[in-house]
C-alpha cells in the first residue's frame, strides 16, 4: 500500500488570526488550539512539477471568484486571479493573512469544474 498523506499543517505568526481566516472563509471548525480536521476527496490527487521547491494546497470551492473576493475581506491576497486551464480545471491562487501560498479549484458535483 502506497504511504498515505495522514497531516498537514499551515504556519502563521498569529494562531488567532489564522483561525478567524479559515473559520471564515472555508468554515473550518478550528478549536482553540488550531485543531481541526478538513474534509478531503479521496484519493487525493497529487502532483510532482519542476519548478522551485515548494508546495501548494488546493481547497475545493463552488465559486473560485466569490471566495477570493471573502479571502481579501478577511485579510488574504489575491495571487492569481481565477483562471480557467481548458479540459482540465478552474483555479485561482492566493495567500493566507500571514503569507502562505494556497490555491482554490472550483468544484461541480463534488468533484473539480472542467472548462
């Protein structure tokens, strides 16, 4: 059996802050002490690019544009506005109050939008 992905955490000098974005904008339920458990498609997709080293995590959205317009109310910014790559998927990117890159894919039926 492949190694499974089983945690994931997103860093900020603010636990506060960061709570209030993700409670708000993706209505996460974040405990007091950051705790919280995300819901996930599975198997979740991944992908290896040749590019600088990093990583991105995606959250599956209805309306990639409205919630890049709730992450900039709440103390995010907008990277890359919504974008469409055609056959394959609707994408947006931005960053988190306390500057970590994310990105959104908008959904349709439980599963990401192809244009």
């Amino acid at each position: 059996m492949p190694a499974p992905i089983v945690f994931f955490d997103i860093a900020g000098p603010d636990m506060a802050r960061q709570a209030a974005f993700y409670r708000t904008v993706f209505d996460w339920d974040v405990d007091a002490s950051g705790g919280f458990t995300a819901p996930a498609i599975t198997p979740l997709p991944g992908t290896l690019r040749a590019d600088p080293a990093g990583h991105m995590i995606y959250v599956g959205v209805d309306d990639v544009a409205a919630t890049l317009a709730k992450i900039v109310a709440n103390g995010g910014k907008i990277v890359t506005p919504r974008f469409e790559v055609k056959g394959v998927v609707v994408l947006g990117l931005f960053t988190d109050p306390a500057g970590n890159p994310m990105g959104l894919v908008e959904m349709a039926g439980g599963k990401p939008k192809v244009p």
